[in-house]
C-alpha cells in the first residue's frame, strides 16, 4: 500500500478475528513483560485495541513489536494482510 492511501487509523485487529486476538495476560506471557506494559504497548505502538471495552491485543503484531520488525509492523497497520512480510508472523502466531 503506497503511503499516501495509508488509513488514518491503524487497522489493528480490522477486521477482527479472534483467532488473531490475545489477552493482555497472554499476550505478557508471550513477551515476559506485566499485562500494564502490553496495554501501554497497545495505546502507544498500536498492537491492539480496545474491544467490547476490553483490550485484545494482535498477537501477530505483538511479534512483530517484540522483533523490531517495523517494516512489518507499518504495512499491518495499514491493512496489508496478504504480504510476505505480514504473513510470516500471521504463520508464525497460528503455530505458538
């Protein structure tokens, strides 16, 4: 996706599949960090998003935080789903 058509929100967990999505508590044991800084991750880097007034955080862009992956990171934001680069770590969650 070129920059200038980029959403002007990142379509974090867009659409939503649950299959996609983790609890700050899960998604802390993944990154061995308290469920407080998962949530902080969510508001500043955008690796979730708040649901039914709770937060669900995309483990798929969780791994990508975790890796320093932003080129990564950058195209989920910006809806790219089919992209080798997104898909690696779509696989790479569905096998953890």
């Amino acid at each position: 996706m070129r920059e200038d058509s980029m959403p002007d929100t990142p379509q974090v967990l867009i659409p939503y599949d649950k299959r996609e999505a983790l609890t700050l508590q899960q998604a802390a044991g993944i990154a061995g960090r308290s469920p407080e800084t998962i949530r902080r991750w969510c508001a500043l880097e955008d690796i979730g998003r708040r649901v039914g007034g709770r937060w669900a955080v995309s483990h798929p862009a969780l791994l990508m935080w975790l890796d320093g992956d932003a080129a990564a990171l950058r195209a989920y934001h910006a809806g790219e789903r089919g992209g080798e680069q997104v898909v690696r770590y779509f696989d790479r969650a569905r096998s953890t």
